[in-house]
C-alpha cells in the first residue's frame, strides 16, 4: 500500500525503550520528529536517535535509575548495554540507508502533486453514461 520494504528495528526500540526509559523514549521521539520535519528524511531521524540512544541511556538512566526507580548500578550497565547493542543493530540495518545518504540519493517524504485523474474513475463514469 505504501511502498515500505521493512523494519529496520526502530519499531521495536520504541516498545523496548517504552518499558525501560520512557524518558529517554520521550526525548527520542521528540527529536526525531523535529529531525524529520526538517529535513523530511526518516532514516536520518532513525539514525541519529540510534545514535543518541546510548549517550541519553548513560546520562539520564544514570540518574533516573539511582533516584526514581532505586535499582542498582548491575541494571544500569544492562541497560547501557542494551542500548549500545540495539544502537550497533540499527546503525547495521541502516547501512544502506547510510550509503545513499552520503551519495545524496536517500528519499524524501514529499507532498505529491495531484494533477491526474484516476483512469478508472474516468472509465466508470463513461460506462455509466452510455448506459443512460
């Protein structure tokens, strides 16, 4: 229907990150859907936030661990482990994403223009005008 050839891991990053950090989610998407906007490329939204997942996981898990939650730093290093992991796993789904990048020939959402008609809608409308 739309075109998409797969996931690349980032759907389930979100859900993953959505029961460990929402925080850290929260800030992800919020930046990814800036990204996006901008430069109306997905890939690099879904890059970078692979990117920051880790360093975001170590600076407020860190803290969001010890004081909100209280566990101890073993479930820290998991879960910067985790991080760093799904981070190299996206980065390795994306390399092709990352090759047309750098050769500027990566897709774009853009709007599409809207000038023709639907042939079939076209069609139907002249059967039913002989029919009449």
């Amino acid at each position: 229907m739309f075109g998409f050839k797969g996931g690349k891991g980032v759907a389930t990053m979100i859900g993953i990150l959505a029961a460990i950090n929402p925080i850290v989610l929260g800030i992800l998407v919020v930046y990814g859907i800036i990204l996006f906007i901008v430069t109306r490329i997905v890939s690099i939204a879904s890059i970078t936030a692979a990117i920051l997942l880790p360093v975001l996981m170590f600076f407020l898990n860190s803290h969001t661990l010890e004081y909100v939650k209280g566990n101890s730093i073993h479930s820290f290093s998991v879960y910067l482990g985790f991080s760093i992991i799904f981070a190299l796993i996206i980065l390795f789904n994306h390399r092709e994403n990352i090759k047309r990048l750098r050769n500027g020939e990566e897709n774009r959402f853009t709007k599409k223009k809207v000038n023709k008609v639907d042939k079939s809608v076209n069609n139907e409308d002249k059967k039913e005008e002989e029919d009449n």
